[in-house]
C-alpha cells in the first residue's frame, strides 16, 4: 500500500498517486481494488444515497463510502492515468462530500499573508493555464482542479492543500516552451498531460489555510472592461454557487438535509472577497494579464474587499 496527504486526510492507496504528496498512517481514507464488480453501460452513472455511492464512469466503478473508503473495478489492462482521471476528480469529491466538505472546481495558489487564492470558471477558461502562469511568477499551488474547503467553528472557509500538479494541454506546454519528454498523458487519449511541481516531492501538510479570494475567470464583454472587478451580493454568492465541484452528487449525499450546500456556499461568500477576471479570449493577452493578476495578488484587501461578498 501507499501512503499520501491530500485535502487534510491521511490516504492509503493500493493504486499508486504519483500526483499527491508523501504522506503516513493511520489512513482517514482507505483506497482499494474490488473484485466481481463491472461497469454495465446501461446502469445510470451515478447510483445511492449518503453514505454510499457508486459511480460508473468509462468502463469504471468507483464506490464511495462513508467519506471513508473508495472501491475501485477497473477491466484489465486499464492503465492507471485513466483511473486517476475520475478518482482524483469526481470520485474524491464524493468522499468529500461525505465528509462534510465543500468541494470547489477550482486551482488554489498560497498568499503571502498565508491565506489562499483560488481560481474558478467554466471548462476552458483558463484555471490551470493561470496558476502554471502564477507558478512561474513564484506564487505556490497548492492544488489543481479541486479545491477542498470546510469551514471552521467560526464558520470561515479554510482550504486544505490538494494536488499539487498541473494538468495542461500541450498547446499550453509549447506556449511555455515545455516539452512533453517525460510528462504522462492526463488519459490515454488526451493530449493533456500532468506537469508535477516540486511540492510533490515533499510530505503533505493536514493544517488547512483560510479561504481569502475568489477568482471567476471569464470572457471579456467589451474592449473597456477592466480585467479585475470585485463582485458583490448575489453575484459573488453565485459565482461560489455555480463553481461547486459536482453538486448533484453533493445533494445525493445531503439527502433529506437539501440546503446544507447551499448554506456552505453562503458562509463562503460572506467570509471572502470574490472577483471577476474579464479575460481575453485567446493567448494574445495572456502572460500580460498574468503579470496584472500576480500584482493584484501581492496587493493588500481594502477593507471593502476583505468584508466579503454578500451581508450577513
């Protein structure tokens, strides 16, 4: 077995996660191989209730229990990047639900207040792009597509690290000038690859850092909108709401107990202050609007900003 510290738990894998960092014993979360289970492509892909949830993704089944254990049944001769594809994605956002979590489809870059900045949008709008472009201006990730927050007894958003990893097309790696020797496929027919950085060499933390901004990548509307508008209201609460790492499974889980996601969504928007970047389309921009992001980064919270974006 393996050992990892990934989103403030201790893993141990039977599968290999070359993407998660050194981790030991005694395990949160016990991930294993299953025997007699198979996927039948008419079966719905997302089967349960609470505590206990399948999910048949590709020829795959992954079942999730308790927040506790993963079951995974693969067809011989799956290769291990496919596995990892839906277990470090959906399949883990799962657990964390079941934990208590809210999972955030977002990229996640330490401060240097020591908070967090994470990083959200639609697929396609940049989020690993960003933060191999902030990785560059020096800024840490702490964790690639899936952002894993609890909130505290003081009900502020605190962020554990996660995957400390890119995932980048290689059109992405050619604008950086990154060659691909080396580098394995994200899937085995993607032409996306995993680009590791150096936090992946070192033993994972389990303390988690607060939650202090919120970054909504998006297309810019006219040639004289600014990249960076701070959101306010319902829009900064949406903009938390709409970048939820699978909700429907999050209401599966929540059963009878419907609003607790939305309920987490809302202690998130009052307690952090959330912008939209109003990118352009494109690379044109790219490393200049990148060098803009970084120095908004490095500039302190007005008191405006800091009070977070919806009333109590």
């Amino acid at each position: 077995m393996h050992y990892y510290h990934a989103f403030g738990l201790k893993l141990e894998s039977a599968l290999p996660l070359p993407e998660l960092q050194r981790g030991s014993g005694p395990a949160d979360v016990v991930i294993d191989f299953a025997d007699g289970e198979h996927h039948d492509r008419n079966e719905r892909w997302l089967s349960g209730a609470g505590e206990h949830i399948t999910l048949h993704l590709d020829d795959m089944v992954f079942t999730v229990e308790g927040g506790r254990s993963v079951r995974i049944a693969a067809p011989p001769g799956t290769g291990d990047n496919d596995i990892r594809l839906w277990l470090l994605g959906t399949v883990m956002a799962t657990l964390l639900h079941q934990r208590g979590y809210f999972p955030l489809h977002a990229n996640s870059v330490l401060l240097a207040s020591g908070g967090v900045a994470a990083f959200s949008g639609p697929s396609g709008a940049g989020k690993s792009t960003m933060a191999a472009l902030l990785d560059r201006q020096e800024f840490r990730v702490l964790g690639d597509d899936l952002c894993a927050i609890r909130l505290d007894g003081e009900q502020r958003p605190m962020v554990y690290g996660g995957i400390p990893r890119l995932k980048l097309w290689q059109a992405t790696l050619d604008l950086f000038g990154r060659a691909r020797d080396g580098l394995e496929p994200v899937a085995s027919d993607y032409d996306k690859f995993h680009v590791p950085l150096d936090a992946v060499q070192e033993v994972g933390s389990l303390d988690p850092r607060p939650l202090e901004r919120l970054y909504l990548l998006g297309a810019r509307d006219s040639d004289d909108e600014p990249l960076i508008q701070p959101l306010r209201g319902i829009l900064a609460a949406d903009g938390v709401l709409d970048n939820a790492f699978r909700w429907t499974i999050g209401q599966l889980v929540a059963g009878e107990n419907s609003r607790v996601q939305f309920d987490q969504a809302m202690a998130i928007a009052r307690k952090i202050a959330v912008f939209r970047v109003a990118r352009r389309w494109g690379t044109d921009q790219l490393f200049e609007e990148g060098a803009l992001i970084a120095a908004h980064l490095s500039s302190p919270l007005t008191n405006k900003a800091a009070a977070g974006g919806v009333g109590s």
